[in-house]
DNA sequence: CAAACGCGGATAGAAAATGTCTGAGTTGAT
DNA sequence: ATCAACTCAGACATTTTCTATCCGCGTTTG
C-alpha cells in the first residue's frame, strides 16, 4: 500500500503557491523542488480538476491556488492526486464457496470492510485537520521567518 | 493508493481459523473462499512468518494461529501481508532546487511528512483496536449462530 | 514407500506508477 | 500581426508492482 510520490511535490507545490503573489509556471515549481517538469505537470492539471488551483495560460501564465490556504486541507490534495477510490476494496468473498453468505446479509458490507472503512476514515479525519496554512507556518517555523521572503524573491527574479 | 486484495483474503483466513479446532490446510482455505490456491498459499506464508499463524508441514498439516483471536488485530493481518513500510514516503525534496533545506534543519522530518505520519498512526490504531475475535462476533451477528457450526462441520468432513 | 502438505524460488502476464514527447490552443509583448 | 512563452490534453515508453502459476524439495502420516 503505497501512496504515489506526487502526492508529496503537489503538497509542497501548494504550500509554495500560498506564498506567491501571482501564478507560477509549472517550471517554476518543478526547478525549485527539482522534478521532472512534464510529469509535475500531470500532477498540477490534477490539483487543476480537482478545482484547488487554476491555471493562467500565455505568456505569464502558471498557477495559483483558487482559495486561501487556510480552507485547502491535505486531504483535498492527495484525494486529488490519489483519487478517492478507497484503498480497501471488499471483492465479497464472503458469497463464495461452500457456504456463501446470502443476499439478505450482504446488503450491508461484512464486518471486515467496515473496520477498514473506519480506519480510512481516522486517516482522512487526520488529514482533513491540516491546512495548506498550517504546513506554511511549519515551515516558517522550521527554517525561519526569513525562508518564504527568499523564496519570493526566487519566484519574481529567477 | 491501494490496498492488496490479499488483504482481505488473509483476514478472512484468520476468522476461519479462529473457528477451527486443528490445522486447516491450504487448499481448504482456498476452496472456502472460492480463491487460487498457490496464490493464497503466498499469503499465508507470509502470516507465517509474522508469527501469526504456525504451520504443520506433513500428511495432515495445515495452519493455525499461535495466538487466541482476541489477541490478533486486524493491523497485525495488514502489516503482515503489505508490509510495515508506510504508505507515504518522504524524498525530501526540500533539499533540492536553488533554496534547499540545510542539514540541521532536516534532522526532523517535515512538517508534510509529519501530517502524512499522524494520519497513519491515526489508521493503524483504529484497526489495532479491532481485533480476528471481534470480527468473528460480527459474523455471528450479521449471520446467526449457526454459521460457525456449519463451517466447522464442513472443515471436519468436506 | 506413497500421499498430502508447506516452503521457497522461478517465471510470466496484467496493471499501475513513473516519466517523456508532441501538437494544439491561449495570451501578452513587440 | 507576429512571435515567444506558457498551459493543456493525449499519446507513448519505461519501470515497478500485483497477481497468479508452476515446480522441486523437505516433512509427516498411514
């Protein structure tokens, strides 16, 4: 069970657009965490669908978020990237065999898949409780109040 | 981000043998659950090296559990067949690009990472807290009392 | 010894993740 | 109007993982 490592760059994307004044361009974003530019784009025209950020096309084009990075949760972003399929899938073996379980009873799922299904739903709880902001304010106070005005600096002069 | 299907199939193993009164073979689990035999094979003898169940090699082995069924989560079950990486993998990336992170700094994980963790943690205690003997009462509930005698009935004569 | 069983490795097809490339369309600047 | 920079969508290639099968080997019971 494995969750794709786009789910990490379309976070960090995130967090580095809620500091920036204007949209940045898909380049941009893939040389500062250093990634592939084509394959980050992927991820980016999904973040686009999922409707967390919008795209500008022509000549200053690039993206930005749609809302503030306070109401933009990590979960929206790695439903967005992961897709919201959950990660256990009951295939309801339960109706095979020798002493298959009948209708009636399968109505609702088995035990087995509700105990999965409450444990994804702690993990997206989890999740939803994190704010794009939230992981801006890490930051800052990981690495220091001075992190993000470099990192604007880098975006407008570059 | 997806879970094995062998998964599902293990658990339900384990509340099989949670019902059992001597070693069940594994072409027994198989046709019980209307599954590939070889390919369940995989799984259980990968609860065996868990330590989840222990295996009887010989004329009339089988498996079974090494411990009572109260004392088995549906964690241990998942852990034991998808492994006990976690689902997200940090690669850091904030040390790349023209403004990376510096080496004191990354003596913690970051704050992405960190939130990715919680959630997890969050996952893994909810299905700690479920364990094969819980999910076995389930199936008394949903299918009445009789269930359990028929599948040991059909273990002992099949 | 023969039959039933678990174990481990080798193999292979299918599906998904990962990564690249191209062409079309859009926008701002000259 | 034209050009350059940019996004977007889709096609394509590569690599890894999942799923599944098979075989040989050792073990145990009758």
């Amino acid at each position: 069970m494995k969750m794709s490592a786009g789910v990490e760059w379309a976070v960090h994307c995130c967090v580095v657009l809620s500091q920036a004044d204007g949209p940045v361009p898909a380049q941009r974003l893939a040389d500062f965490h250093g990634v592939s530019r084509t394959y980050l784009a992927k991820h980016l025209q999904q973040l686009s669908r999922a409707g967390l950020v919008r795209s500008t096309e022509g000549r200053v084009g690039g993206y930005a978020l749609t809302r503030s990075a306070e109401e933009i949760s990590v979960l929206d972003v790695v439903l967005a990237i992961e897709g919201r399929e959950p990660a256990f899938r009951c295939t309801e073996i339960r109706q095979n065999g020798p002493l298959p379980a009948t209708g009636e009873v399968c109505r609702r799922p088995c035990g087995i898949a509700r105990a999965m299904y409450a444990a994804e739903d702690a993990w997206r709880a989890s999740l939803a409780a994190v704010s794009v902001a939230d992981l801006a304010t890490g930051v800052e106070e990981d690495t220091g109040a001075q992190t993000f005005v470099r990192l604007r600096g880098w975006l407008a002069t570059g």
